[in-house]
C-alpha cells in the first residue's frame, strides 16, 4: 500500500475541559469565530463559538482543537495581545462554577514549552587573571 504524507488536517477534534482537570495545550493559531449555529424550533440561535487550534500536550501532541472560555478569551487577549499567545504553552483549569454565577472561573499559566530545545548555560570566556597574553 501506497503511504501518504498529510499536509493539513480539516477537522479537528475537540479537546473537552473538564471541572479541575488541567490541560496543557500549545496553541498553534489564533482564536477565531467557529461557524453561527443553526435556531432550533423555538429557541434563538446561538452566538458562535471561539475556537482555537492547539496541540494536546497530554496525549503526545495530538492535534485538536478547543471551545475558548469568555474568560480565558479575556486573560489570553489582555496579557497577550496580537495574539502573542500562538506558539506557547499553557494550562488551563476549568473550576467549579461558584453558585449563583452564570459562568466557570479559569485558571490560566503559561508553561514550558516541553518540546523546545534545552538552552544551556553560556560559558562566558576565562580571563586572565594577570592580564592579557601577548
């Protein structure tokens, strides 16, 4: 059988948080608007989604994408503008939703980069201790 290399995944899965379970993604693109969602009968559509593509780091860098919180969508905006967050790392904690709010609270790090190179530390050159050698 004939092997094909990929260039591009269409679709992605999602990538489901759930109540003070962290997951540590890699953001690969910008967060975007998903597509309207068609009104049921008698309901009123809903407003559509954010969406993110990311790595999964859990999974061994599975490639998949997330529904973006309200709240993480206004962290990651305001700490990171011109979507400076593509291309880092990050957990993300979805906490128990406090009783009367309408909304989860988030708890958003940035983390290492597990799969960047290990920088080491610089030897900085040995100076002489009477001076130069001419």
């Amino acid at each position: 059988m004939m092997a094909f290399k990929k260039v591009r995944n269409l679709t992605l899965d999602i990538l489901k948080f759930v109540e003070n379970e962290p997951r540590h993604v890699k953001f690969t693109g910008a967060i975007h608007l998903g597509k309207p969602q068609k009104a049921e009968e008698g309901k009123a559509a809903k407003a559509p989604a954010h969406l993110a593509p990311v790595i999964d780091l859990d999974t061994g860098n599975m490639e998949c994408q997330i529904i973006v919180a309200a709240v993480v969508l206004s962290i990651l905006n305001d700490d990171y503008p011109n979507e400076a967050y593509v291309g880092k790392c990050f957990e993300i904690v979805k906490k128990a939703r406090a009783e009367g709010k309408a909304y989860f609270p988030y708890g958003v790090a940035e983390i290492e980069d597990p799969g960047a190179p290990v920088e080491l530390p610089s030897r900085q050159p040995e100076v002489a201790k009477h001076g130069a050698k001419r």
